[in-house]
C-alpha cells in the first residue's frame, strides 16, 4: 500500500530521491541530512559513485525526526523513541505469528480430536502434534475428566 505522498505502485523501500529533493521533501538542510546519517538515525541507499538515495520511507522516517525535533525532544530522546518503536513493531509483527501458530494448533488438535472420537478412540490417546520446525516440541495437555 502506497504511503502518505508516495506515489502508487512504487516500493517505498526503493531509494530515489537525492539528497536535495529528500531535504526538500522534509523541509530538513542536506547537511542535517548527513549529520543524521553519522548519527545512526537514517541510512540512505547509495549509488555506484557514492551518491546517498533516500527512499519513501527515509523520507517518511525523516519528517518523524523533524517532527520531534521541532517538539522540544532531544536527539537522543528521537533515537530512543525511533529503537522503542522499531521494537513494538518487531514484537507486533512476532506476536502476529504467535497468533497463526495457535490458530493452526487449535485447528489441527480440534481435527485430532474430532477424528479420535469418530474412530472411537480415547481422547486422551490423541497422536502427537508436530511443530513443522524440528527444532522444537510442542505439548498439549489435556485434564482427565
């Protein structure tokens, strides 16, 4: 899905923009530009001569900066708030796939269980469940009634 301004059908990773449109763009001196780059905050894509190329998102990622910036934040608060929120997407995007995991252990010991008690057999005989990684296990326990 194409971001604020960006045009449609274009990957916002894909880095285009040179350094005097991305300062354009985000209202940002070039040489401020640098100066985040030192600092970690941004890292542009570069050419096969050197030149840096902003993507989409650098830009986007530039006008959070200088949105926090302009609030009173200190650089430092920006680089903590930017690794705080790339660590909650992390998490969200890992949580995501916690959460498709389990549906999919649900559904196949609901299919386990469904089929045990057409074929008459105990429940709490139920076969193993394998993780389609072999690296780990998984356990499902089941109370005695």
């Amino acid at each position: 899905m194409a971001g604020r301004g960006q045009p449609r059908g274009t990957d916002p990773e894909a880095a285009v923009y040179v350094i005097s449109v991305a300062a354009e763009l985000t209202g940002l001196h070039p040489q401020t530009l640098r100066t985040y780059e030192r600092m970690g905050l941004i890292t542009p894509g570069r050419t096969g001569g050197g030149g840096r190329r902003y993507s989409h998102r650098d830009i986007e990622r530039l006008q959070v900066i200088s949105d926090l910036t302009a609030a009173g934040i200190g650089i430092e608060g920006v680089r903590r708030i930017l690794e705080l929120e790339h660590r909650n997407a992390a998490l969200a995007a890992r949580n995501e796939e916690l959460l498709a995991e389990l549906d999919a252990t649900r559904a196949a010991l609901h299919q386990a269980v469904t089929a045990a008690r057409r074929s008459d057999v105990p429940v709490n005989k139920l076969p193993v469940l394998r993780s389609p990684d072999p690296g780990q296990s998984m356990v499902v326990w089941r109370r005695p009634r």
